[in-house]
C-alpha cells in the first residue's frame, strides 16, 4: 500500500495536518547535522519524506501508528529538527510525524517536585514556565530553545549543569510511550520500583525506534538562593582532568564544570593572547553550602598550580551559553564548515583519547578546539570543535566525512564512548553494531517484538529493516 493510501486513511482525523509539496519535504530532509546542512546547500535531499504529518493530540498517535504498521508505511517522529546527527531524518521515505504542535499545559506538583509535561513542549519554554514558579528542571542543553522534551528523552541527552543536577535519565519520573501498533505504555517508579528491571531506560536514547513518547514526567528543583563562580587559568592538560577528578571524587557536586584545553581556552575567554587551559566552575545552592562546596573546590584547583581569572569570564559564558551563531554564520559561508563531536572516557583513558583525536582531527580542520565538561567519579565526557574554509561545499562536505571516520575510529580502538548525549543517527551510524558488540543483537531482538513491521523510523541504530533506500 501506498503512502498516499495510508494518508487518505488519517485524513479526517481532526487538526491533523498532512503536507506533500516539495517545500516542506525538502525541509523536513534535514536537521542541524553540519553534514546535512551542507547537503541543503548543495540542494541534495537524500532523506526526504513522502509526506509530513503534524499532529495537536496525544489520542491521535495510536490511530496514525496502527494505521502506518498495518500497511507498512515507515514513521519517523520528529522535535524540533535541532539534532546534530540526523536522527529525525527518514531513511526509507515515508512518513515524518511532526510531534513539536503536541503542547499542552504543564501541570506542577509541588510537594513531590515533579512537572508532567507534552513531549512537544520547548525546553526553554518549559524552563520559562518554571522558573516564573521558582522551580527549574536543572537541564540546560545547548539547544534548549530549540529542542522539545520528547527530543531529550529520545536521544539521552545531558545538559549543561549534569554533574549537579543529573542527566535526563536521572530526571525521569514517568512517561507514557506508544508503540508501533499503537498500543499505549504508561513507565514510571513512584519514587522508584523493584519489580522487575526499569523499562523506562529501554526508551531513552532509542531514537523513536521502538515507540513513541508523548507524557513526560520530570523531577523538578527549587531555584538555588546563592551562586558563585569563578574562572582559573590551568598550567596544562594533565593539571585540570586531575583537578576536575579531584572535585567530583571529593563528593563535591559543582552545577557546572568546564575545562578547555588551550586552543578553546582562547575562544571561551575571548582573548587570542591569553595563554594556558582554563576552567570554569559554579556552585549553587544555599550560600553556606555553595560557599564552602566553592572553598573546597577553590583549594583543590590552587594545588593544581591554578590561578584565579575572577568570575566574568564564567558570567560572559552563561549569557552566551545558547548562541549558535558562530557556527551558523560559518556554515552559511561558501565552502564553510563546522562539527561538534562528544565523546566520553574514564579518567584513566581521557587524555589519550583528547591528545590522539585533536591530533588526528588537525588536518581536516582550520581550527581543531577541546573541551571537557559532564563530569562523573569515573570519567568525563570530551568535546572537539572543529571549524573550517574549504575551496567549496563539494570539498566542505568531504571533510566532515573524514572527520566522522577519524573521530569515530579513534575513540573507538582508544575504548572510549562514541557518544556521550548528542546520540547516534546517522553520522555514528556504521559503528554502531561494533561499539556495541553482541548487545547490539540483544537491541535488534527487542526491536522485532515490540516493531516486527519495523515501522519506526526504520535503520537508525543499525537495526536491520524490510525497507530499501529510494
């Protein structure tokens, strides 16, 4: 059956709208993926959907997934399109379902700090919305203004401020999910369950592959009081991965952690002459605790032959903190490229993999930056920036190829984690049956029980698919 025969079946259902002019096709073949920006400028669309359905109400969503399984029309749900990695983009045609009009009013519990929400729902006007109340998700993404909820949990992500106030997987309450026959799964723990292992994790970071998440239930904190921050200049490498394991071991828990190595030190700073590492940090909370947490953390860094920049240059961040434009401004130039890859180690691991992966990733690159950030008692995870002028987009688009391969290849043979929160998609995608060895076939056995049919969003991950590429 064909696309247009599944569509006619959905029609009248109510404040559905279903678009299949090549405008909107074409535009719902890309997200923010810098490779697949560069593909827009170069008008390739090679993951362009048949038709776009956006939908307003959650009881719409069984009735569109049991009709898509029953004909086998592929469905590939979609945010807001900020992934970096191609995850909503639809390898096999089909359908996109716009999820990002699924909004409704939050409902706030405050004796059990917990805000039920509509995965469509913005981060930013979720935080807003909180905030107004005195309360915050403490889950600050980059894309916060332009990602939805529903996007979080579907690529595991972590936010800014994780080491404080935890992951999305840590913020989880409940949520409801939809599976591809349309069949409802209310997940939760009330504060946490012991029977049986917690399904809510199976969803997290499965991309849409295994259901569709529309409810979300968030725990939520108090605005903290009292902050402080302060910026320090590091001797070396070696010096703030040392410190920063030393504060978090320390059962210290800073709401932001950020080392950059020296060549993004410059770019943090806004000083091409400054010389050294830098750190960021910021404790929040009452002020005799973040006081004393700032002391301690403070004494660990001087040890580590740090020295104190004040606290503007950590105040300067945060008001930037969400600003793309560099990296917009660059990829909209002819032959312009950029690329933020995450990855993760142990503390045992981490400076190898940053040292081997900028090293590796400098030839591909005008400017080749390091960040560390996300910290945990075992590890971290590692950014690498990279920006660059090719003669033009054709040789632009070549290199972010061989950036992938390189970045992927060498994290992986160091042992390292080829993603840390941005997920898979399609930029990891040939690497991840190898990353994950023989539990790659333990998620591709779940994926025939709970999706036979293989209807959503078919490919992703590496799981196998009846479908053939157009």
């Amino acid at each position: 059956m064909t696309t247009q025969q599944f569509l006619d079946q959905i029609q009248d259902l109510p404040d559905v709208c279903i678009r299949t002019d090549d405008a909107s096709r074409d535009t719902y073949s890309h997200d923010t993926w810098p490779v697949s920006t560069v593909q827009g400028k170069l008008k390739r669309h090679p993951y362009r959907p048949d038709a776009i359905v956006t939908l307003t109400r959650v009881e719409q969503v069984p009735r569109i997934l049991a009709a898509a399984n029953k004909v086998g029309v592929p469905v590939t749900a979609r945010g807001l399109g900020s992934s970096v990695t191609g995850q909503p983009l639809p390898q096999y045609g089909g359908v996109v379902l716009d999820m990002s009009k699924l909004v409704g009013d939050p409902q706030l519990d405050e004796t059990n700090l917990i805000v039920d929400v509509s995965a469509g729902m913005c981060g930013s006007d979720l935080e807003e919305w909180l905030n107004k109340r005195g309360y915050t998700t403490g889950n600050y993404p980059q894309s916060l203004a332009r990602s939805t909820v529903g996007g979080w949990l579907a690529t595991r992500e972590s936010g800014q401020c994780s080491s404080r106030y935890g992951s999305i997987e840590d913020l989880i309450v409940r949520y409801t999910v939809y599976l591809a026959d349309g069949t409802k799964v209310p997940l939760g723990a009330n504060p946490r369950a012991a029977v049986g292992p917690d399904l809510r994790q199976l969803f997290l970071g499965a991309e849409g592959t295994l259901g569709i998440v529309t409810n979300v239930a968030l725990k939520i904190f108090k605005l903290p009081p009292f902050s402080v921050s302060e910026a320090f200049r590091i001797p070396s490498v070696n010096a703030g991965l040392t410190v920063m394991r030393q504060i978090i071991q320390s059962g210290i828990r800073p709401s932001l952690v950020r080392f950059y190595d020296f060549t993004e030190a410059r770019f943090a700073l806004l000083d091409n002459a400054f010389e050294g590492c830098a750190l960021f940090l910021m404790h929040e909370g009452t002020r005799q605790v973040a006081e004393i947490e700032h002391a301690v953390s403070r004494e660990l860094v001087m040890a580590a032959g740090g020295s104190s920049l004040g606290s503007q240059p950590v105040q300067s961040w945060l008001e930037r903190r969400y600003d793309f434009s560099t990296v917009e401004k660059l990829m909209s130039e002819p032959g312009g490229y950029a690329e933020t890859i995450e990855v993760a180690h142990l503390w045992t691991g981490i400076e190898a993999l940053h040292r081997e992966l900028t090293t590796a990733l400098r030839p591909f690159a005008d400017h080749v930056l390091g960040h560390f950030s996300h910290v945990y008692m075992q590890g971290s995870s590692l950014y690498v920036i990279l920006l660059g002028h090719a003669p033009d987009d054709e040789t632009a688009a070549k290199r972010l190829d061989d950036i992938w391969r390189t970045a992927m290849e060498v994290t992986a043979r160091l042992g390292g984690e080829i993603s840390h929160h941005h997920g898979a998609g399609l930029a990891r995608l040939p690497y991840i049956a190898k990353v994950l060895g023989p539990a790659h076939g333990i998620l591709q056995r779940i994926k025939d029980v709970l999706d036979p049919e293989s209807t959503l969003n078919p490919g992703k991950l590496g799981l196998q698919t009846k479908y053939h590429a157009s």
